[in-house]
C-alpha cells in the first residue's frame, strides 16, 4: 500500500524530531489536566487520564491524522477531541476543540449539532460546519499560551461553553 511514508525522509522532516518531541511533551502537560477536569463536567464521556494512555492516543492521532489530540470516547457515532493541530492555512499548531459526528451513523448529525449550538447560545467564536465530521470546531494559537495551565483552562472554559448550550447532551444520545 501506497502512502506519504514510503517517500524519502526530507532535509526539513529530519530537523524536527527534537522540536516535535517537546511540542508533544507539552501537548500531553495540557491535555492530561483537561481530560481528568473533562471526565467530571461531562459523566457520559471517558476520556483517558493515564498519562500513558494519552501518549499513546496522542501519537495514534498524530500517525493517523496530523493531529496531537485525545477523543472523548462517547461512542463511535459522535463525541468531542481536543488537541493541538495545524489549520488548513498551515499557520503553526493551533489549540483546539471540535465536535465530531460520524456522518454514515448519525443521521443529519451535524446538523443536529449545528442547530443545538444556535439554540442553546453558543457563540460565533466556534467555527460551524453542518455536514461532514466536524460540525463545530473552535481553536486558539497554542504559542499564545504562556503557561500549560492557561491553555488548559481555555480547553475546559470552551468545553463548558458546549455543555450549557447543551451539546454535550446531544452528543451523548446521538445516533
């Protein structure tokens, strides 16, 4: 099979291993806060609070899709991740939220997503999306964090943003 990592290894590839070392390091010092804090505020998600766990789901994440992040393991029909991820415009690594719904098993799911969100007062800083994976998505530039901790609350405050507009229900019963 065929894919990007059978081509050569790139001058510009072989400089970053140090730098994405300490980029995932860090990314593991604000999600596995965030995660314990998650699992509280929202009871029907589980997401992985073992530091190992998280290492792991974050390289996963990263072989298989670009991204640093952790799932909320609500389900394999819609939830929430958090990590840090590169935007289309390829601007740096961008902290982010977003919702997911699998749109082969979650009849209009994103659209249902998108709808809870205006009903229930979420605000335009969330990027909308009503169709395919990722209805709802909303990032911050991770160098404008000075702390770990900073970031982490910024994680939590949004996180709590989709719970009072009652997302998070909707993501628990979803499909």
């Amino acid at each position: 099979m065929a894919d990007m990592f059978l081509e050569p290894v790139t001058r510009e590839e072989s400089a970053v291993l140090g730098p994405a070392a300490s980029l995932l390091g860090k990314v593991t010092r604000i999600l596995a806060p965030f995660a314990v804090e998650a699992r509280k505020l929202w009871p029907a998600s589980s997401w992985n609070t073992a530091e190992g766990k998280l290492v792991e789901e974050i390289a996963k994440t990263l072989l298989a899709y670009g991204t640093a992040s952790i799932n909320s393991l609500t389900g394999d029909v819609a939830g929430a991740a958090a990590g840090a991820r590169q935007r289309e415009d390829g601007d740096g690594a961008w902290l982010g939220l977003w919702v997911w719904a699998d749109p082969r098993r979650a009849l209009h799911g994103a659209e249902r997503v998108c709808q809870q969100a205006d009903e229930g007062g979420l605000d335009a800083t969330w990027e909308r999306h009503g169709a395919g994976w990722e209805p709802l998505l909303v990032y911050h530039r991770l160098d404008d964090f000075r702390h770990p901790r900073e970031a982490t609350e910024w994680l939590l405050a949004r996180l709590r943003e989709l719970e009072r507009a009652g997302v998070l229900r909707l993501l628990s019963v979803l499909g």
